[in-house]
C-alpha cells in the first residue's frame, strides 16, 4: 500500500550533494514497493569520491544473493536495475573502499509474506485459559500520586500505579487523566516500551504520560514498562537489573510456553487494559495501543488478544513472524529461533508460535497504522508484512526505504520528521478526538 504522503521530492532529496555524506542512494519508487515483474532502479549520487571503487552487495529477505565492484564515478549513475518475479524484501548496500556503507531497500509483491509458522489449533485455547487465571485473581491495585509538569497542573493528574498479576511480576505504569473529565467521555491510549531495561526508553516517564492524556479532547493514559519492574527509580536499579534478573530476558524459557518470558509481559498487558476499562471515565469504545519495537509487538498481542482493543500504532515491530526462520527468512526480533541453537525445533515450535504477532493479529479487527524500515534488520520489512497481511482491520503502511531500526539522523531526519513521523502523530490526534 503506498502512502500519499509520499512524495517525489523523496527522490530529489536522495540525490542532492551532500558534503557530509560522499554517497546518496535513491530507488525509482518513492513507496519502496513493487509489484512482481516491474523493475526497480537504484541510483546513487556520488561526491568528491576519489579513487573509490564501490562494493555493491545486494540482500534478498536479509542474506547477501549479489556482490559486484563498481569502479570510482561521480555525480548520478545507475547502481543496481532489476525485476524480481517473486515476494522479496531487498536491500542494496554500496560501501566505498575504507568507507562508511550507505543502504536503501525495497519490497516486491509485499501482500505475498506469509508467516512462518501455521497457527496452532489451540493457540486462543491457551489464551483464553490464561485469560480465565486471570480474571479469577482479585485485582488489587495501589496507587502514588506524583507530581505533574507544571504546565499541567491543577488540570491533570498522574499516578504510579502496581497492579497485581500472575507472576512473575506485577503491573507497573503510571496513569494520567484530566481532572475534570466526565464519566465515559475519553478514549483510552497505551504506550508500550521498546526493549531493553535500564535505557531511558525502557522507563514510563511522567511527562510522557500527561502529554498522552492531554492530546486531542484528553485520553485516559497509561505508560506501561514491560517487565513489571519499579518505576522513578535511580540508574543502578535499573542497570542492576539489566545485568540480573533482566539480563537477556528475551531468552529466557523459551522452551516452555507456561514460562516462557513473553507470557508475562503478555499478561500484564491485559491486566493493564482491564484496570484501564474499570475507570469510569472510559468512553467503552477507543482503546488505541502504541509501541515501537518490542512495543509495537506488545500492541499487537494486545489486539489480538483483546477485542476491546480498537486501533494500534505499530512503529517497526518486534514479536511478528517469530518463525521466519522456518521458511528461510530472518525472524522478527528477538530472532528466537536463530538465537537458541542449542533448542531442538521441537522444543522452540511447541512454545514460539503462541507468543507470534503474526498470528496473534488474526483474531483482531483493530485498525493499524505502521511504520516499517526497509532497511532493517532487527525487525525486518518481511516480517511485518508477514503479519499485516493476516489482520483484518483497516491498515495504513508506511514503507521507508532509507530507514533502519532506529529513527532516522542526519541529512534525512527532517524529511523523515514531515512525511512519517508528523502523520503518525496526526493519526493519533485524530483517533482520539
């Protein structure tokens, strides 16, 4: 699906002169998407380059297929022209001799991804029982009332909130809310973190929260850490716990799915949208989850699982086609799979495909916005598409061609602000008014 914010300016932006930056790549499709059969062109401009001769590697769905030299040009010339005739997630990197490696990547006939993984005859079974352990164990919630920016108060508050859940470890997120808001008038919206601990977007932040809740007409606002740990405390707690308890979470069990790490994080989701469907403020109709990376996976389970769940912002996704690897391709973060050699299939295929976004997205008719890098390894393009393509609710796909895991810097991070970050934003503003 290409996006009309998309603009040929794309193109003109890739290939300005750029002092800083010797090499600019730019594809001929500014969607990064083709169909099957139609050539794709890759350019490069080149600057004050010297005697460089260019190694052109090219990636299909993440394994090298073409290595070739190219000998030193400057100014724009023709990197790489091919059609592929079959679904394939490219990358074409050019690294000059001693030189930094430049990337651009595109996608063909992106609707044929398919996830690795068939969908267990009993994967809502398992759900739903864990659902029902759930649900038996009385919520208990407790409450610390924290201290707002100052452009927010008197008409807003936030709260630490722990909520208890099955184990290994509580909820734990702050809350927000307007004051003066009325009973069922405001939407919901979930922020989900990004992987990792002790990193500053591991940790709910108040400002964060309060922003949430004051956009659009106000929201209930929640800020979830996943690992049910402490929030406000200092850098050795949380570097305690990386290098602890934490370290390398997301390989922890992943031969058992009654333990397997996932499931917890899981669990707390579901416990916070509970709790968060009890404040009589909930308009009982938006719930719209928001994550990036190991957040945006959450936000998919969360659909999936949670038929309450009405919209989700997914910025490159982790948790989705977790057995890609089955079929040839890279799985999505945490690439379980490819980290567990020591794991027979068997063992990792009885407890994998519970926890898979690209399964999970089936049993949900929440709508979707996404963002995805087509450069990205971490969370590659194959296997987002691979579970966009089972959801049901309406999508909005943005492909970027330039953009790895991480949000764009340098030269291209102001073009990256207006036409993928701005309408994400506006996206959100809109569903909550």
């Amino acid at each position: 699906m290409r996006h009309p914010l998309f603009l040929l300016t794309f193109v003109l932006t890739c290939l300005q002169p750029v002092a800083a930056q010797r090499y600019r790549l730019a594809i001929d499709h500014e969607s990064g998407i083709y169909a099957k059969g139609e050539t794709a062109t890759v350019r490069c401009h080149a600057t004050d380059t010297g005697a460089d001769s260019l190694l052109v590697r090219v990636h299909y769905n993440d394994k090298v297929g073409r290595e070739f030299r190219l000998p030193p040009m400057e100014g724009d010339f023709t990197v790489l022209t091919q059609a592929l005739d079959s679904t394939c997630a490219v990358k074409v990197e050019v690294t000059p001799q001693g030189g930094r490696t430049e990337a651009i990547g595109y996608v063909v006939a992106p609707e044929g991804f398919r996830a690795g993984y068939d969908e267990p005859a009993d994967l809502m079974a398992y759900w739903d029982n864990q659902k029902r352990q759930l649900k038996a164990l009385p919520m208990q919630v407790k409450t610390t009332a924290l201290q707002v920016p100052e452009q927010y108060a008197g008409r807003y508050i936030c709260q630490d909130v722990e909520i208890n859940c099955l184990g290994p470890a509580p909820v734990r997120a702050y809350m927000a809310k307007p004051v003066k808001a009325k009973k069922r008038s405001l939407p919901i919206i979930i922020l989900c973190r990004a992987a990792g601990v002790s990193g500053n977007w591991c940790r709910c932040q108040v400002g964060e929260c309060v922003r949430n809740a004051a956009m659009a007409n106000g929201a209930l606002s929640l800020d979830i850490n996943a690992h049910g740990m402490l929030n406000g405390q200092d850098d050795d707690y949380y570097r305690m716990l990386e290098n602890g308890l934490l370290r390398n979470y997301f390989d922890h069990n992943a031969a058992d799915r009654e333990t397997y790490y996932f499931r917890g994080m899981y669990l707390r989701l579901l416990r916070a949208i509970e709790f968060m469907t009890r404040q009589p403020e909930w308009d009982g109709k938006r719930i719209i989850v928001i994550g990036e990376s190991q957040g945006g996976g959450q936000a998919v389970a969360a659909a999936g699982l949670d038929n309450r769940v009405s919209a989700v912002v997914l910025n490159v996704p982790a948790l989705q086609d977790l057995g890609g690897a089955r079929v040839g391709r890279r799985s999505g973060w945490p690439q379980p799979i490819e980290g567990h050699p020591q794991l027979s299939d068997a063992m990792l295929d009885a407890t994998l495909p519970y926890f898979d976004g690209a399964l999970l997205i089936r049993h949900s008719r929440a709508e979707i916005y996404c963002e995805m890098g087509l450069i990205d390894t971490t969370c590659p393009p194959s296997s987002i598409w691979a579970s966009l393509n089972g959801a049901k609710g309406k999508k909005t796909i943005n492909c970027v061609p330039f953009r790895t895991h991480a949000w764009p810097s340098g030269d291209i991070a102001p073009y990256w602000r207006e036409h993928y970050l701005h309408p994400r934003e506006a996206f959100i503003e809109d569903y909550l008014k």
